[in-house]
C-alpha cells in the first residue's frame, strides 16, 4: 500500500491529507487559532467536585470548565499531585531528580472523586478529547508522552508490549530490551512499531521522551493554573510518528517553513526517508494538483455513490449516526442474495473510510441490505472487521441482527469533520425559491410600459429559451406582437441559454443593459 501525505498551508490554518493507494482516508484541519489539542498538558485548577457523577470540572483556561471523571484520574493521582506541588513550589537549582521522587500508594478503583481532588488543589491534566459543540476538554490524569517506538507512562514501573506484535520471541526480547534501559519511576508502552528495533533505536526514542518530560518538569516551576505545561507536536509531526513506514512514498507540502520541518523531523526519525519531502510551488492549489478538492466533493454530504451504482446515506441524529445502504441502479447477477453481499461488502469499504475520513465517533447503526444466509452476514461482519484494521481509533463491531443492522462503536477525540459541498443555486440564491412564472409575462410587460414612457424606442428583451417559445408562440397572435403593436416601440426578442427560467433583462439600441 502507498501512502502520501499532501499538506496545504493557508492563512487561516493547515490542512492534511492522507491518501492510501491514491484514495482519500483521512483529512486533518489544524486551524491558526485552536488552543486545545489531544494530548496537550496544562496545569489546571479544580473549580468544582460533583460527588454525583463521581467527577470534577477543572478550570484550563477554556471559555467551559474541563471535565475529569474518577476513572480517568489515573491510580497514580495521589503522586501527580504530589509531585505537581513539588515541582511548583521547587526552589534548588535545575530540576527535581524524578528517580528519586517517592511515589504514593494507588487510589482504588471504586473510590470517590472529593477524597482525590479534596481541597480543590492544582493538577496536572492531559487533554484526552477536544471541546466538542458547547462542552469543554475532557481531561486525564493518566499521562503519557508518546514516542515513535515507545509510550512514556511517568509514576510506575509496569512494561508492557503491544498486542499488535504476535510473536512471543519478539515481544519477550522487546520486553527484556524495555526492562534493562528505563529509569526508575517511568512506565513504557512499547508500540507495534517497534518490532524488529534494534536497542539503540529503542534507547534514542526513550531518551527523547526523557528529555520531554525534564521540561515538563521545568515548565511546572513557578506556574500558576491555568497554564499550559505541554505542547502536542504540530499535527503533521504527529501523523509522521503514528504512521511513518516503509508504505510512505510521498509527502508534499507548499509551505517552505512546513517543508524544512518535516525534513529534519524524518531526517532525525528515519534518515533513509528523507528524499520523500518535496516543496511545491507550482501554482494551481497543491489539494487540486493531487486531486484531493474533487475527492472532497465527492466524498462529504449526505450521500455518497459507490462505483458500482450503489450508495450509502449518512445521517446524524444527536444520539447516534445512522447510515443505510441502497443498491442503486446496477446489479452483479441475477441472484439477490448474491447482488445483496456484492453490495454489502462493498459499502462495509467505504463506510470504513468514511469514518476515518469524517472522523465520526460514538454510536454508528448501519442498515445493510436484507441477507439471507447466515454465512455471508458474517463475510460482512470479517470484511468491516478487516477494513477498520487500519483505523487508529478505539472501535468495536456488532454483528449484524436479523433485521439487518450492524452497530459500531467508534472513539469520539475531535469534532466531527464536517464539508459543505453543495454550492449556492445562483438562481435562488440558497433561498430555494425563485418568481413564480405565471406572473412573469405581467412583470415584463410593466417594465416594458414604463420604458416605453421614457423615451425608449429600440429595445431587446432578452429571455430563457422555454420563455422565448412562449412570448413568440403564434406568427400574428403572439404576445411579443400584441407587445410592440401596444406600446409602439422596435422590440426585438432573443434567447440566452444561461439565464434560468425566470430570468430576464433588457438591453437599449447601444446593446448596454438597462437598469431599473
């Protein structure tokens, strides 16, 4: 598979694109003016316990307080702010040594926000979803510092692999390799990408994040809530972590400052990939060169058409999102059980790429067509199961019930990715209405009384074709002859084919319009 990433800078922010085998999947808008990012740390200050719901709302700057709910507070909170307090009030020279920092027994698992958060102290938080619609970020205090190869979990010593990796000797090697090389007090997340990673890739990526977090450290001295502590890199920096293999082909961007930065960042990462960046400066918009701007079109609203005739309809309600499949205009036989599978699974492909693309999380109920056979509702089920192997967001697939639905559960980080694609009817002007034709022929015939009260004496009335057919109806009895018969000018008719139905004007002897 080939992936590109085609970056479009623009004054009012970045946009992203990922492409796989030329097809859009997935598209990102870091707009200038955002302040809150996944995976951003701040020092937030708690406003308000609400035993109720076991939660806390914590002031980060935010126009809407953040939320934090017990069980995103981590087992290690009483160590966070700890050491958040230490850090803050810290007056030696350089930093605290956090090998040596005492970590406080776990919290439990069904204990209760006020005995944590009691005194409304200052915490360090981690931005775990964006504001959303009138809510604020929601927060967690499990903190983690991802890497290319390796996660960095600061409070505990737990090592653990990713499941991804299924050899057993891999996972024990990377496992031993993890063991042997971290500091005391820092937990690691070994990433699927760091199979067959050699100990020095391992212990670079390690370092870095090391180094990250000495200035979390740093960043903590003297703040006062609310501040940021942490900056998450740049969007494009970030994709560049998370997906950056030996699929990746091709990076554009037709940003110079973009272009130099992500050109050291692979140097730095994989050196070998470097060649891959290029700078474009050609001209046309970098989106339409790669054909992104049409995909857009195609791809957002509310429906989207399938290559075989079918399409699927995509709609939100505030619970869930709902999308049914139609089996269009085509078929590939004569038997429907069959057309019905071909049909289905080829939708369960798009509906996969569409929530990648829109970045739609939550509830999704899919309505596929009608099957039969038990076997091939569970071709579907693997087949969707398969597409969405690529998605990097927590998600879970139903089977599909006897009446034909299949629910998908799917991580909500961001707003939903939303693109207006339709354009405004010039005719209408996005009212949706225009004049009503009936009364057309007396609208005409006003202003042609009143210009020929104004000296007017040679004058062409331009008209839709279907109107033109209808003024000129009749060689001695049409209402254009009645017309220069009653008020006794030289008028002449003509057609235009761009005008709309109702759309007409007037032009003198000069061939200038006349304006009313």
């Amino acid at each position: 598979m080939n992936k590109e990433l085609i970056i479009n800078a623009a004054p009012t922010g970045v946009e992203i694109a990922l492409l796989e085998d030329k097809k859009l999947v997935e598209l990102h808008n870091e707009k200038m003016d955002v302040s809150f990012t996944v995976g951003d740390l701040y020092l937030g200050k708690v406003k308000k316990l609400i035993p109720g719901l076991n939660a806390a709302f914590v002031d980060v700057g935010f126009e809407k307080d953040a939320f934090l709910h017990y069980t995103d507070l981590s087992p290690y909170a009483n160590s966070i702010l700890k050491f958040t307090q230490l850090c803050i009030h810290y007056k030696g020279e350089g930093d605290l040594d956090f090998q040596k920092f005492q970590v406080e027994p776990e919290i439990i698992k069904t204990g209760k926000i006020n005995e944590v958060l009691n005194g409304k102290p200052e915490v360090l938080v981690q931005i775990l979803k964006e504001p959303i619609a009138a809510k604020g970020p929601r927060l967690s205090c499990e903190l983690s510092l991802p890497g290319r190869f390796v996660v960095l979990t600061p409070f505990n010593d737990v090592v653990a692999v990713s499941k991804k990796i299924h050899s057993s000797d891999e996972r024990k090697r990377l496992h031993k390799i993890i063991e042997a090389i971290k500091p005391k007090n820092f937990g690691v997340i070994v990433r699927t990408a760091a199979e067959g990673k050699s100990t020095g890739e391992l212990h670079q990526d390690l370092l870095d994040l090391i180094g990250i977090w000495q200035n979390i450290q740093s960043s903590l001295k003297g703040a006062s809530a609310p501040s940021k502590i942490l900056s998450e890199q740049n969007k494009t920096t970030s994709m560049l972590r998370d997906l950056l293999n030996e699929d990746f082909n091709k990076i554009v961007t037709n940003d110079k400052n973009i272009y130099n930065d992500t050109r050291a960042y692979i140097e730095k990462i994989a050196p070998g990939k470097v060649d891959i960046v290029s700078y474009y400066n050609n001209g046309a918009t970098v989106f339409d060169t790669y054909g992104i701007t049409k995909q857009v079109k195609g791809s957002f609203g509310k429906t989207v058409n399938l290559p075989s005739g079918a399409y699927l309809i995509i709609e939100h309600t505030e619970a869930l999102h709902v999308i049914d499949v139609n089996s269009g205009y085509k078929s590939v036989g004569n038997n429907q059980e069959e057309n019905s599978l071909h049909t289905n699974l080829e939708a369960a492909e798009e509906i996969a790429r569409q929530l990648r693309l829109r970045d739609i999380g939550g509830i999704i109920v899919i309505d596929f067509i009608d099957m039969k056979l038990p076997d091939n509702k569970r071709k579907v089920q693997e087949a969707m199961e398969g597409f969405m192997k690529a998605d990097r967001a927590r998600h879970a697939v139903l089977q599909i019930s006897k009446f034909g639905l299949m629910q998908i559960t799917r991580q909500r980080m961001k707003p939903e990715m939303n693109i207006n694609t339709s354009e405004e009817c010039p005719t209408c002007n996005g009212t949706g209405k225009i004049g009503s034709s009936l009364i057309l022929e007396d609208e005409i015939e006003k202003k042609l009384h009143y210009l020929s009260t104004h000296s007017y004496k040679n004058i062409t009335l331009s008209v839709n074709p279907i109107v033109y057919s209808h003024l000129s109806k009749g060689f001695f009895t049409s209402i254009f002859k009645r017309w220069k018969r009653k008020y006794s000018v030289k008028l002449n008719l003509q057609q235009n084919t761009n005008f709309h139905l109702v759309e007409f004007r007037f032009f003198d002897a000069n061939e200038e319009e006349i304006k009313f």
